[in-house]
C-alpha cells in the first residue's frame, strides 16, 4: 500500500527554509518536493535552481515536472528566474556570515 504524502505545515516550511538559507541541501529538496506535490509552477522551478544550486542531485527527479512548467515561461523570464533565486540564496546567505561575525565580536 502505498504511503500518502503529508504536506508541510507552515511552520515546517519555515524551519527548512531557514536550514536552506543556511546552505542545507536536504531542506532545499524537501521544499522542491512540496511546491511539486502543490503544483506550485513559479515556485517550484525556483525551488530546484536552490536545491541545483547547492548540489541536491536527488533533485534531478523534479526536471520532468519543472521542464513541463517551464513551457509556460519565455527563456527571459526563466533565466531571470533562476538567477533571481541563486543570487537571493547566495546573498542571503552572506549576509547570515556577515551577521554572524558581527555578533562573535
């Protein structure tokens, strides 16, 4: 039998978006699979440009979905996507490190 999916309660999402912005690979994928089990476009192929980006192979199993999606934007607009969603976790996350030394001292 097989096991139905339990979809993330907002605070869930929360938590692993924070691991996320952290640089966790495996919180990443777990979002990817929500915004594709929601059928979530926009945020889904944004999600998998994150998990990509910080080296989640396992999110490859989403490129069917995301391509699928992705028909329904011009490549401007993917482009402008993807490297939306790379430079925010990027910055984001530099911005962590930078607030990290501040506070050590």
């Amino acid at each position: 039998m097989k096991q139905q999916y339990q979809f993330l309660k907002r605070k869930e999402i929360r938590a692993l978006k924070r691991l996320v912005r952290r640089g966790d690979s495996n919180a990443a994928l777990r979002l990817l699979e929500h915004s594709v089990r929601c059928g979530h476009k926009r945020l889904a192929l944004r999600r998998l440009f994150v998990a990509l980006a910080l080296g989640s192979d396992e999110a490859r199993q989403y490129i069917g979905y995301c391509n699928e999606v992705s028909l329904e934007f011009g490549p401007e607009a993917l482009r402008a996507l993807r490297e939306s969603a790379v430079s925010d976790l990027f910055t984001v996350r530099s911005n962590d490190c930078a607030k990290m030394k501040t506070a050590a001292g």
